[in-house]
C-alpha cells in the first residue's frame, strides 16, 4: 500500500486539534533523506509503533488493538516512503482519521497514546517565521519550492496551475498578425510583401502577461493561501516586472531572486534564496518585536508569563511572541487561566507556551515563533493586548 503523505496547512492543524476520535496516536521521529543513513529510519518507526502497541493493550482489547497500528505497519512496509523522506516525520491517527507528515526540520522522537493529538511539533513548525516559498518562474517551465535556512524541496504544483505556457494558453497563443501589399508597379512583375502588425516581441509579451496571469491565479488559490508562506519570485528581471504588473497574491515578497532558475541547481537557488530571504524576515521580525515594545509603553502588553495566560484564556491577547527553544512545564486551566506545575515527560503534557500558541490561535490572534536573540523578552513570552 503506497502511502501519500499530507500537505501541513493551518487548516490541517486545526482539523488535528478539534478532533474528537479517541485514542489518538501522535508518532514523531527524525528522519534522514539520503541513504545509507536512512536506512535505520523504517527500523526505529517499528520500535515507536511498538512502544504506542503495548500503551494501547492496557486499555484495549487485542483486535482494536490490532486495527488502531495496522496503518502504522502499511507505513513501515512502504519501502518506497522511506527512500523519499526529509528530515522529520510526523504520523497522526485515530478512528477515522491518518495524517503523514513531512517536515524539513528533525523532530524530538515521540510515542504517544492520548485523549488527543500532541501537536507541539507540527505547530512549532508552521509558526516559524523562517520559512517561505519560491516561485521559479519562466516561459518555458514552472516550478515550486518550499524553502528556510536550510532546505529547499519541490513542492507538488496542483493540477490547476499550469506548468508552460503552451499548458497555460494552448490553441490560444497570439498569432502573427500580416497584411499583404503588392509593389513592383505596373505589369506582371509585382512582389507580395509582408508586414507584421505589432510585432514578435508584442506578440510574445501579451502572451506572456496571459501565462503569468495564470499562474498567478492558481499558485495563489492552491498554494499561497492555503499555506500563508511569504512567496519569493525567481525569474528573469524583465519577467519580475511582468509578473509584478499583474500578480493579485498579498504574500508575494518585496525583494526577488532576479535570475533564470532554469540555469541554477536546487543547492544554487536554496542558497541564493535564503540570502534574499534572511534580510527581510530579520526586518519582520524586528518589527514584531517594535511593535509589542509600543503596545507594552501603553499598557497594552506583558511578558509576565501569568499575565499573559490569563489574557489568552479571556480572548484578548492580539500577537503573542514565543521563544522557540523555551520549554515551560505545566498545564493551563481553561477556564481560568491558572498555570499548574506538571513535568515534561508526561506525555500528556504539553509546554505551557505551546499550549498558550494553541489557545490564542484558536481564540483569533497571531502567534509567531522567535529564537531568542530576537525576542523582546527574557520570560519566553511577549503579548500585546487588544484594547
């Protein structure tokens, strides 16, 4: 059985977290894309499967046991899955419900049998503010990439997004336009001449604007939005203009890479991406935190990790800035917001901060991931309020 792995979108996630299925199984585990260091991958899948298999027999009766992992084993026998992973791999499953994963940073290796989905990995994931997309774009071939400091991999283009532009316009390419006059005076000697109306370069460009705005069209509807990932255009100057004149997509960046990607490798453009890249998130980033600096001098903004919890559970915290490799044990009461002491490797408890990205998520506020020298704050957290 072939397993096709999920796209992680917020809409994803927030199908995870408002599933009501139960047992939920959550497996996380590094991963490694080339061989022979992959090889070990599908053996280690095993012993985490494994380790979910005993939890579920002191509850479950041998049968549903046997029904909740026989997802989990299709997967380990899936040989070609194994020889096309990235560096993290996340499978999610309940009755009714299996998600795979694949995720471009290693993750924490995890087994767990709960009354709900551990999340914390995936959500981690999806608020860093170091990834982004990247549009390789040019008459001829269409291509994206999903992309941060470290990686950059293909993504599948849905099959509304056309891939050339003979794909995008088909029996409607412009054609020469001609009229035809005849010269050479009286008698029979006369020579038909040809004259273009606008010309090939014309021709070419309107074609050109139709393509893109094709493609602009469909990388927004099936990619941009779903995703939220800033979009990066790689393409030839002249295109960037073009593509530019007629792009509707908000998350289409500032700064490009102006270059034919057609001529680079996958490495060249991941490193000539990211260095266009890092300034402007660096130049997001300190804006976040500009901002939470002006909400806290009005008072409408804490680091106060009690504070914050009690705001989040009211519904009034608008951003919250977390710091990416803090870990605060404990739990969050729902109702009140208190803060009660727990320890980590439970399982079943989360990372309050975590927890605290969760709730204001769900309540309609921003949240975004920072490493610590970007964070305004010593404390792990920092909230702006709203008024």
């Amino acid at each position: 059985m072939k397993t096709t792995p999920d796209t992680l979108t917020p809409a994803s996630l927030a199908e995870l977290a408002s599933f009501q299925g139960r047992p939920c199984l959550s497996l996380y585990q590094p991963t490694h894309r080339r061989h022979p260091d992959n090889q070990q991958d599908p053996i280690r899948f095993r012993h985490l499967v494994k380790a979910m298999e005993t939890s579920l027999r002191q509850q479950h009766a041998a049968d549903a046991v046997q029904a909740l992992v026989e997802p989990f084993e299709a997967v380990a026998q899936d040989h070609d899955f194994w020889n096309h992973t990235l560096d993290g791999l996340a499978v999610l499953s309940a009755p009714g419900l299996f998600r795979v994963f694949l995720l471009q940073r290693p993750v924490t290796e995890l087994a767990v049998v709960a009354d709900s989905f551990h999340t914390k990995p995936l959500r981690r994931w999806l608020q860093s503010v170091e990834r982004y997309q990247v549009l390789a774009l040019s008459l001829h071939q269409v291509q994206l990439f999903d992309g941060d400091r470290n990686a950059l991999d293909a993504v599948a283009l849905a099959a509304d997004v056309p891939r050339t532009m003979t794909e995008a316009l088909g029996d409607e390419r412009t054609e020469p336009h001609t009229t035809v006059s005849s010269y050479g005076g009286t008698g029979g000697g006369h020579m038909a001449m040809h004259h273009g109306q606008g010309g090939r370069k014309d021709e070419i460009d309107e074609d050109a604007e139709r393509f893109f705005r094709a493609v602009d069209r469909a990388v927004l509807e099936h990619h941009s939005r779903p995703s939220g990932l800033p979009l990066m255009l790689a393409a030839l100057p002249e295109h960037h203009h073009l593509f530019r004149q007629v792009s509707h997509n908000p998350l289409l960046m500032a700064s490009g890479l102006m270059v034919d990607p057609q001529g680079l490798t996958q490495d060249e453009l991941q490193q000539r991406a990211w260095d266009v890249a890092a300034p402007q998130q660096a130049a997001q980033q300190a804006a976040w935190s500009d901002a939470y600096a002006a909400a806290a001098a009005k008072g409408l903004g804490s680091e106060d990790l009690s504070q914050v919890a009690h705001a989040a559970v009211a519904g009034r915290v608008a951003t919250l800035l977390i710091e990416a490799e803090r870990q605060v044990a404990g739990r969050i009461d729902g109702a009140t917001g208190r803060i009660d002491p727990a320890e980590l490797d439970n399982p079943r408890v989360d990372d309050v901060l975590d927890d605290l990205g969760a709730l204001v998520e769900k309540l309609g506020g921003e949240v975004h991931v920072l490493s610590a020298e970007r964070m305004p704050s010593r404390t792990g957290v920092a909230a702006s309020f709203r008024h």
